[in-house]
C-alpha cells in the first residue's frame, strides 16, 4: 500500500497497540480492508483501490497530491481511520476520535460530463451518503445546502456530516466525506454536532456504513455521468431537492463582502445554485462557491 506523505502505517497490517492506546476502544474497532476490498473492487467497476491509513492530516490533501503525481487512477479510495487537520469549506477543520466515524476521499474523472456540471459532484455525493446510511443505519438523514449532511437527534437537526469537493490536476475532482458515526454526547465539538449512534442508529459498524455508501455513491456517479451531467435528466435534482431541508426555509446567505440575500429557498436550480425567493419579489441564485455561512433569517 502507498502510504500518503504523513500518515502511518494500516492499523490492520501492523502490531496490535497497547490497551491504553487511543486505539484500544473495543466499541470502535479496525476497519477491516481486505473485506472492504473484496466489497468493492470488481472488474469493470467504478473503485480500482481501496487504502486504509491509521492517521493522516487529511485525505482530501493527500489524494490531491497523489492525483497531481501521477500516482492515482480514477475510482482510487483513501481513508482515515482518524483525520488530524481534516478540512471542510473554506479551511474549516473537521476533527474527531480515532475510529468514530467514517473519513474519507475519492478519486473522480468525469470526463464525459461538460466542467460547467462538475459543480454538481458534492450534491450527488450527498444524495448517495444520506442513501447509503439510510439504508444500513436505519437514520433518517437530510441535506442541507450546499455540502452537509443532517440527522435529528433529541427533536432537533445537527450536522453529523460534511462533503468538500476539490480540484485535482487538469481533469480530476476529489470528494472528501467526513461522517461522526460513533461519536457520544460528551465527544461533540459543539453543542450543534450530531452522530448516527446519537440518532439512533441501529448500526455503527463502520465496515457496513463505508461499503453501502460508496456503492451509493458508484450508481449515482454513473446515472449522472451516463446522462452527461444532466441533474435533470439523471434524477439528480429531483433527488436532491426531494431530500434537502433548506428548501421551504427563510435563510440568510452571507456573500463575501459583507453581503447577505434574505429569503425563502425555494429551489435548487440546474447549475446546483440555492434559488431564494427575497421580498422584493427577485428569485436570486447562490451558488456554493460564493457563499461564506447560511443560516436561518
């Protein structure tokens, strides 16, 4: 295995650390790669490797600097078992212990698909995630625009998810995926933050979680890349409004420059753009990129 620059050795194929370590919570054990592998890579299909690293600062940055080497094929997969400097949008950190959750990054070429509709690979992924723990956590997920993922937990949204796509060389795009699966109530970094066990999960077992939600994740690639890109014409878009909570919300999106657009959000358009509807009547699009926070108004 190629570890990336930084990251330890795969905690499976190493010595067993001591019982004091981080690493000894028997309620969050290994991910177990050779099963992973067996799961996923099969001829003809979208993964070509799987790697597990024991720690590294962040996936995203490792599998960009692996594609921009020349050392990474399409469909390659990297993940954590623990993320030190994990990133979110605009170099928010994402951080949590060791084997609570699921931390991960893909590889994608989606040279089929005009640039223009590249915007749409982080809604994609979040339709497959909240897809893919649905179906094996039994959770009732939500997507809240442009890149997290929500559960609700004593009555209430929290964020138990998060989805960064980057640029990778002339052709590539690497999609981060961070999940707090195990994560318990005195382990959250703010009182906002959720998890699947705090959702009522009724399954945390991680090795499960990671194989439903890349396959999720491999038939959505390739329904929207066989489409060309076309949200509407993949089922993407409906799909993805379908699942979003910030629709039928009053938000405010804070613009760079000290700019903000007040209004209900009333669809998502086909370059994946929030559409709100302010009171002075102008249907206003935001896209992703623009945006800084967007919160209730």
């Amino acid at each position: 295995m190629d570890t990336p620059p930084g990251a330890e050795e795969n905690p499976s194929d190493g010595p067993r650390e001591p019982r004091s370590s981080q690493w000894s919570d028997l309620g969050r054990p290994p991910l177990n790669v050779p099963a992973l592998r067996r799961g996923l890579l099969r001829e003809g299909g979208l993964w070509s490797e799987v790697d597990v690293v024991r720690s590294t600062g962040s996936t995203n940055s490792d599998l960009v600097a692996r594609t921009e080497a020349g050392k990474a094929t399409e469909g390659a997969v990297l993940v954590a078992e623990e993320q030190t400097s994990g990133k979110g949008r605009l170099d928010r950190q994402w951080t949590a212990p060791a084997r609570s959750g699921l931390f991960f990054s893909v590889l994608l070429r989606p040279a089929e698909v005009p640039v223009a509709r590249w915007g749409w690979l982080p809604l994609l992924t979040g339709v497959a995630v909240a897809t893919g723990l649905s179906r094996v956590a039994g959770v009732d997920t939500a997507l809240k625009w442009p890149n997290d993922l929500l559960v609700t937990v004593d009555g209430e949204e929290r964020k138990a998810g998060g989805i960064l796509a980057e640029r990778a060389g002339d052709d590539g795009v690497v999609i981060g995926v961070g999940i707090n699966v195990s994560l318990r109530a005195e382990e959250l970094p703010v009182p906002q933050a959720g998890s699947l066990a705090l959702a009522g999960a009724v399954s945390t077992d991680r090795d499960p979680l990671l194989r439903a939600v890349l396959r999720s994740l491999a038939d959505w690639y390739e329904r929207w890349r066989s489409a060309g890109g076309d949200p509407a014409a993949s089922g993407l878009q409906e799909t993805y409004a379908a699942g979003c909570a910030t629709l039928g919300r009053f938000v405010r999106a804070e613009l760079p420059g000290d700019r903000s657009v007040v209004g209900e959000a009333v669809a998502i358009d086909g370059d994946g753009r929030l559409v709100l509807a302010t009171e002075e009547g102008v249907r206003e699009p935001v896209g992703a990129g623009d945006i800084v926070h967007l919160r209730p108004a």
